[in-house]
C-alpha cells in the first residue's frame, strides 16, 4: 500500500522531486521529477537533505531508494543557479549531497540515462547504485571552468583509485553504466526495462536483514574507509561484540538452528 505521506516534510510541494512512503514495503522513494533532464536546483540540494534526514527518521522505512521520472536520472545542476548563489550557499553542496551517506539506513540510487554533475555527485553518496545499460556517468565541470564541488572527485577517487578519477574530471569523460561497472562505481547493470524490477528486488533482499546489524555495518564500512587496517579492525570487532548483545543476534542463532526464517525487530 503507498501513502501520501502528511507529517513533517512529506505533505508539502518540493522543487523538483516528490516523495513516496510505502508502509507495506517498508520503502521511501525520493523521485527526481523536472522534466527530461532532471536538472536540480540550488534550492533542491538543500531539500534533498531535509528529506533523507526525515526519511532517515521515520519507522516504517528500512530502505531509501533515489530514482527520477523520464528517460534520464539527472542532467546535473541549474548552471545559472552556481551565478546566483552567495559564496556561503555554495559552501554547503557537498554537505547537502553528503546526506545519503549520513543515513543510518541502506540508500539505493537506480540510474538511467545522462547521471552528470551533481546527479552522480548524489549517486555516489549512496550505498548501492544499480544502473541502466543507458546510464552515462560524467563530471562535466572541466568545460565550466570549474571542478566538481559536492563531493564527487573525492568519492571517485576512494573508489577507483587517481588515475582513472583524473581520466572522469580532468577531461569530463562520459562513461557508460557497463564501463562503470566495470571500474567499481556501480554495484549492477541490467537491461533499461529491469531497472525498476531490480531495484525492487534489491530492496527487498535488504529487507530481510536485521537493522541493527545493518545500520552498524554502514556505519563501520563508513568510519573505518580512512583509517589504518589496524585501527579499523579494532573497530570492527568493538560492533562485533556490542551486536552479540542484540536481540536480533539471538533471534538469527535460534532461527539458524531451528531452520527458519529469523523475525528481526532492530533491538
């Protein structure tokens, strides 16, 4: 069953996208909704935020999905909106796209068509990012006469190494969503008309595990990507031992060994 959802930030109009909470699949949807390009406003960032903190919030999410109407995810950034902008506004995109990162919860980006400028910038931000074989990642910011300013040079180059990021920003290389792959930026690439039944499907399987356990990986994976491999491991093995304090770790032995399907509640 989807709601429209009325409390805090759900019952109001935003700039450029909608927002839908489905109680009975335990899912929110933050659809990119400005015509073709899906370009995205200055304003727009800053909801954006606002609505993953709420979503982040809200009980009867487990799993946030960002994904756009139209043949393409988002074209990038209103470029006139970067002139208008004061220098203390601009200052916060990076933190404004750093959102889904920020959240407890498993953020899934489902990406077809043209994924440029801050449209990867936020992609990247995600967990998961399953793309079209008609996805186009790029950070055109080089042919502006600028850099990439919310966080995408930075995450690109923690995942594909400097080389390959310098190739993307450098010469505001496209490349394609089987390319991404590829190189590690995506997690799946499948046909353009599955992209909705995988994203579904991938929702649905991180459904299944216990929040808590999830909640801390994600937290973990985040925390510990700077540190030394030391320190790192230390770290994990503090959650590890706090989780052994879970209900749902009891819950998941007693489920193992009576072969069935463990009830997981988040405690």
């Amino acid at each position: 069953m989807t709601i429209g959802a009325t409390e805090e930030l759900y019952g109001k109009a935003f700039d450029g996208f909608t927002v839908d909470v489905d109680v009975e699949r335990q899912r929110g949807d933050i659809i990119l909704d400005r015509g073709d390009m899906n370009t995205i406003s200055m304003d727009q960032r800053e909801e954006l935020r606002a609505v993953f903190e709420t979503l982040d919030r809200d009980d009867r999410v487990r799993v946030i999905v960002l994904r756009a109407l139209g043949p393409n995810f988002s074209s990038g950034g209103y470029i006139r909106g970067f002139m208008e902008a004061s220098p203390e506004h601009v200052s916060k995109l990076a933190d404004n796209m750093a959102a889904p990162t920020r959240c407890e919860k498993p953020v899934i980006a489902a990406n077809r068509g043209y994924c440029f400028g801050v449209g990867f910038e936020i992609s990247l931000a995600c967990d998961f990012r399953i793309a079209s074989e008609t996805a186009l990642y790029a950070l055109p910011e080089q042919r502006l006469g600028q850099i990439p300013g919310s966080g995408g040079a930075a995450r690109l180059q923690k995942m594909i190494g400097i080389t390959r990021t310098k190739d993307i920003v450098m010469r505001s290389r496209r490349i394609s969503g089987r390319q991404a792959f590829d190189w590690g930026i995506v997690t799946e690439v499948v046909p353009d008309d599955e992209l909705e039944t995988s994203t579904d499907a991938l929702v649905a399987e991180l459904r299944e595990f216990a929040p808590l356990a999830q909640r801390t990986a994600k937290r973990l994976l985040n925390e510990t990507e700077d540190m030394f491999l030391s320190v790192a491991i230390q770290a994990e093995g503090h959650c590890y031992s706090r989780l052994r304090q879970s209900d749902d770790f009891r819950e998941g032995v007693e489920a193992f060994h009576e072969k069935r399907k463990p009830v997981f509640k988040g405690t």
